[in-house]
C-alpha cells in the first residue's frame, strides 16, 4: 500500500511539471537534505542522489529515473542500501480547473530486509514529508 498525495492546482501542466520535478528545489522542503541531479537533467536511466546529513553522519538515498513522459510522469525507484522504494509523480491538465493542474504523488519507503514491518511506517512518513514538498514547491511556483 503506498501513501498518496492529490492535489489540484491553479498552475499550469508545464508550470506544475517544473516545479515538481526540479528535486534540488525539494531541499527547501526537507530537512537536513541535499539532491544530487546530474548536469544533463533528468533522463530515463539517471541516478540522483538524496544527502540527509546531521553533523558527521551521512545516509545517500539513491534514485534511478525508470519511466519518465516529459510533463506527465517521473518514476523513480530507490536504489540505496538504507532505503528501498518508489515514487511516481503525475502532472495531468485539470478539467475542473481551466488551466490548472492535478498532481498525484504516490510513494512507499521501506527499509531493506524489512519490507513488511517498515513499509506501514514508511507510507505515514511519507506523507507528511512529500505532502509537504509538493504543498511548497507548488505555492513556490506561485509566488
């Protein structure tokens, strides 16, 4: 079972797409945490890197783009030893918003090897977390 975030936005599919898929704007939004985006931008087949530091201690969540539709959907399926999962990000035209948007953000985290106990834990997590990314990049796009 993943967590799953909807929302309906004034902005425009492009606009939205943008804001949601520039990851490094992601940090404003989560603590303690720095991304890593190649030069070349996101592609089918790209790693990018989460950094969550606290003092001397470092944890890399690693990213690979695995499906990626320019303006609609970004995929990417995590990698790392720490932390396991998906995310799947759609930006679609809303019909009840002349020009505006419907995002949908699913995800589900689990620790490796422990799938079952910590994937319940994760998807609560989740929620509150990138709930709160796409609330901010979104009202960021805004602004």
């Amino acid at each position: 079972m993943a967590c799953t975030i909807s929302r309906r936005t004034s902005l425009a599919p492009d606009v939205a797409w943008s804001a949601l898929t520039d990851l490094a704007e992601h940090t404003e939004h989560v603590p303690f945490t720095d991304v890593e985006v190649p030069a070349g931008g996101l592609a089918l087949g790209t790693e990018v890197v989460a950094w969550t530091r606290l003092g001397p201690l470092a944890v890399a969540d690693r990213m690979l783009v695995t499906a990626l539709v320019p303006g609609r959907r970004l995929r990417l399926v995590k990698t790392g030893r720490f932390l396991h999962g998906w995310a799947d990000i759609t930006v679609r035209p809303d019909p009840d918003t002349p020009g505006g948007s419907r995002v949908v953000w699913s995800e589900e985290l689990w620790l490796p090897g422990l799938k079952t106990l910590t994937r319940p834990i994760g998807d609560r997590l989740a929620l509150v977390l990138f709930s709160r990314v796409v609330d901010g990049v979104l009202a960021r796009a805004t602004a």
